[in-house]
C-alpha cells in the first residue's frame, strides 16, 4: 500500500496518508489545509535482506543518498 509520510510546509504538522501516483504533490494538511506539504521520505524496513530468493528488496548503491 502507498502510505507516504507527509510533512506541512506551513504548521509543521506530520501525517500519514494514503497517496497514489495520480494524486502526488496535491495532498492537503489535515491540521490546517495548507496544500504546501511535502512527502518525507522515510525509511522502508526491509527484513527480506539477505535471503537468496526474491531479490526484489536489494540494495541499488547509494545513489541519492551521501
Ligand atoms: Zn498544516
């Protein structure tokens, strides 16, 4: 399920929300309405690490990150 973490621009307020493609980057504030919100990336925990099968969750390198 796409639940990302959002954060307002304007109060601060910190929220989860449900969000799909098609509604990225025009998710409201429950706290005060504002639409300057912006999706904080959080880390995804990832316990498949480490088996052999699958594969799906290995690391890409550390690009983006430094
Ligand atoms: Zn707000």
């Amino acid at each position: 399920m796409p639940i990302f973490e959002f954060e307002c621009c304007r109060c601060g307020k910190e929220f989860e929300r449900l969000v799909f493609a098609s509604e990225q980057g025009a998710v409201p504030c429950p706290e005060c309405g504002s639409k300057e919100t912006k999706k904080v990336v959080s880390v995804f925990s990832c316990s498949g690490v480490g088996k052999d099968v699958g594969g799906s969750c290995a690391p890409s390198g550390s690009k983006g990150f430094s």
